[in-house]
C-alpha cells in the first residue's frame, strides 16, 4: 500500500531544501518545530475569538487540537489544515445570548453552543450532499474568479485587525516593523532549515527585542504576573449546550460561512501545492462539521480552517500533513496546561501584529494568485464586477460590522463571498468561445483518471 492508494500517506522524508508536498515530510526535529510553528501561528486569533465571545480560552484550544485531528482522520491526511476558532460566530453568538462581545465571561454559553451544534449538523448536510452528488457544482458555482476573490477577501478583512494590533501604541508600531523585517530577513537569508521557520523565529527576534528595550527603560516592561500565577495543569472548563429555537435560527446559518471559507481554503492549498484538492472538499466539509460539533457538546466554540496556517505555509513552502498532527498533539497539550496561555498572552500586541500583518498579507496575495492559474481573464465585465464589489465588501466591513436581515447576521467575509458568486452566476457568459470552454472543463477537471479516483471516494 502506497502514498497513492492508502488511505493516509506514507510521508516520504524530503530533505531537498524545496517544496515538502502533503504527503512527505521533514526529519522529525525540524517537523516539530515547525508544528510549534503551527500552534503559534493560530494560538493568537483561537484564544482572541473566544475571548471575545465570553468562551474559556483553553477549552477552545483543547478542541481546535481535537477538531484538527478530526479533520486529518475525514480527508486521510491529504489537505493540510488546521482547525481554530471561528470568527464567523462572533456577531451571532453576541446576538443570540445578548452578550456584547469583549465583556468577559458569557453567562449564557450553553445558549451558544445549541446553536453551534446545529450549524455544525448543517454543515454535515452540505458535505453529504457534495459526497454523494460530487463536487464539480461547487465548481460551476464557485469558479477561479469567485474562489481566489473569497480568499483574497479574507486576508483584506483580515488586514485591519493586524494594522490595529500592530499600531495600539507609536511604540508597538516600531516593534511591529521589527518584527516583519525579522521575519522576511529570515526567509530569505537565513541557513538550511532555519529559513522554514520565518514566522516562529521573526516573532521571537520581536519578542525579545521588545523585553530588551523595556528592561532598558525605551519601551514599556513585559508583565509576567499572570504568569507566574498560572498553574501548569488544570482541567479546562466544560459546558452543557441548551437548545432554544432563537439561538438555532440565529447561528444555525453559519454554516455556509464555513463551508464557503473551507472551499477557499482547499483553493488556496490547492493553488500553492499546484495540486488539484477539490476531490476532498466534501470529507473535509464533514471533517470541519463532526469537529464543530464536537466542540458545541462541550463548550467549545466552532472551527474552521485557519487562514494564518495557510499563510505559514505560503511562507515556508511546506505543507506536509504530518506537521498538523503534530500541531494539534501540541495544542491538546496546551489546553491542560494554563500556564502556556499566559505566555502566549504576553506576546506584546506589536509582534503579534507585525506577525500578523505578514501572514494575512500572503492570504491576500494568494488569491491573486489563483486569479493567475485559472487564467481569469479581467478585461471582462462579467469577472471584473463580481471581484471588484466583493472585495470592496469584504475590505470595507470589518472590525464586527454585519449586515442583519432578520435575526441572522452576515459579517464581511460571507458578505463579500455571497455577492461574489451571485454576481458572477448573473453576470457570466452563457456561450463562452470553445477555447474558453475547453479550459472551463480543464478547470473543473474531465481528466479519466481522477474521474476515476472520485468515484472511488464517493
């Protein structure tokens, strides 16, 4: 049994220097760090959306190593991915336990976790529907123009947040720039393996710098009182869900927010990787869902596939899946462990927005390069438009800006990704030329092989 048709891959180790693919892997001392990488990388939006919400931090770090391993046994550890907090819960959690983001803990989390539980279990409808139908209408549905708009979109939505972390004070902004220029002189001058690491190292050099100008009296000290104060194991905190119909049709809805962020996921790997992953996408939907749900019977918030991991890997080029699993052993690890928490809440909001900044920027850049490899011609109405407005939405609406139709919200991401693909779909040219339509079955993929492939999955 090979790589090809095994379930899970048999990891070849890649010591080349180059592009590592899903299914190879780097000698085991430089995977995991690059795994630590990893839970960096994601520890400080999964710790910020719980936080924001009244959730218990380590609980939601507990499930996101959970939810990830869950995803890696659905899709036989063929897409690289890691599963954090999902920000898409924010505006309707808040909504429907009437609980103003930011405020400390939510007194009505179980409300909250009945509804994450139904959006989970309608997200497992769509993925059984792509299973069993297949996945080429989320294809016609979602071409390159939509998909790479959707991504670029979440690294633009993302991108105020970064700028505000990094600019909190003069000082943090210098630190921010610190930070970034650590990391881009480590991706590209530093030796060997040290290079795969620009993200865990850039943000040590800004951490330390940081520390050392606040003992010499430049900038302000690093407080580890909470630090010292943490135990190194505790249970994390555990919650009932309670069903209330208000709360379901609230949240319930979120569902297609993840489905279409998981979509621009695999695009996005997809189009790093130069491998067509779409095949995947209804295992990795059901991966996403059962992990969602999970979390939801015990107090954890929904996940989603983590835009900051793509960006890790837009940086190191490495994307074995085998890294992930050790992401997530650590992560389970940590949510015992209070003490890593306060750590990791010492990182000063500088370095993390320098961090950030560098990551939500290669999101970004992705999906202009998406763009390029499914040829997306922009000369077009009919794909300049639907681009052009969706970005603009998803740029525009940040910092928890909704549009309400009823009870349920719609945040800047999901917006942008709905008006993308209606416009596109009113818009399109219904009798395109025959080279165009020959590279539109190229694109959705007519190959005999991988026909045959997907029928062995579905």
């Amino acid at each position: 049994m090979n790589s090809k048709t095994g379930y899970f891959p048999r990891w070849k180790v890649n010591t080349s220097g180059g592009i590592v693919a899903p299914d190879e892997r780097l000698p085991w001392g430089p995977s995991l760090l690059l795994g630590v990488q990893h839970v960096l990388a994601m520890f400080g939006s999964t710790v910020v959306a719980p936080l924001l919400m009244g959730f218990p931090p380590n609980t939601a770090i507990l499930f996101s190593g959970i939810g990830t391993l869950i995803f890696f046994l659905f899709v036989g550890g063929r897409v690289p991915s890691y599963l954090g907090s999902s920000f898409a819960f924010l505006g309707v959690v808040a909504t429907a336990t009437g609980h103003p983001l930011g405020t400390g803990p939510n007194p009505n989390i179980s409300v909250a976790l009945g509804g994450i539980i139904t959006a989970g279990v309608a997200y497992a409808i769509i993925a059984i529907v792509v299973l069993i139908v297949g996945y080429r209408w989320l294809n016609y549905l979602m071409p390159g123009v939509v998909t790479g708009t959707v991504v670029m979109v979440i690294g633009l939505n993302l991108s105020v947040s970064a700028i505000k972390q990094a600019a909190t004070t003069p000082f943090d902004a210098w630190m921010a720039l610190v930070t970034i220029i650590a990391v881009a002189l480590v991706s590209v001058y530093a030796p060997g393996l040290l290079r795969r690491l620009p993200i865990l190292l850039g943000g040590i050099v800004g951490y330390v710098v940081y520390a050392l100008l606040g003992l010499a009296g430049v900038g302000p000290k690093i407080d580890f009182t909470q630090v010292s104060k943490a135990a190194w194991i505790g249970i994390p905190q555990f919650t009932t869900p309670v069903f209330h119909a208000n709360a379901i049709s609230i949240i319930t809805p979120v569902a297609i927010i993840l489905a279409a962020e998981n979509i621009g996921h695999i695009k996005a790997v997809g189009a790093m990787t130069g491998k067509n992953l779409d095949k995947y996408l209804g295992r990795a939907f059901l991966g996403d869902s059962v992990a969602t749900i999970l979390a939801g019977f015990f107090g954890g918030t929904g996940v989603t596939t983590y835009a900051e991991n793509i960006g890790v890997m837009a940086v190191n080029r490495i994307y074995s899946t085998l890294i992930f699993v050790i992401a997530s052993c650590i992560a389970i690890l940590f949510g015992f462990c209070p003490k890593f928490g306060a750590i990791v809440s010492t990182i000063p909001s500088g370095v993390f927005g320098g961090l950030s900044i560098v990551l939500f920027g290669l999101i970004a850049v992705t999906g202009g390069r998406i763009w390029i490899e499914n040829k997306v011609d922009f000369s077009k109405s009919s794909n300049l438009i639907p681009a052009g407005v969706a970005l603009i939405i998803g740029a525009g609406m940040t910092g928890g800006l909704a549009v309400q139709f009823g009870t349920i919200a719609i945040d800047g991401i999901g917006l942008a990704t709905f008006a993308s693909i209606i416009l596109y779909q009113i818009l399109k040219e219904r009798n395109p030329q025959p080279d165009e339509a020959a590279f539109a079955d190229a694109a959705v993929g007519t190959d005999p092989t991988e026909e045959h492939v997907d029928a062995e999955q579905r």
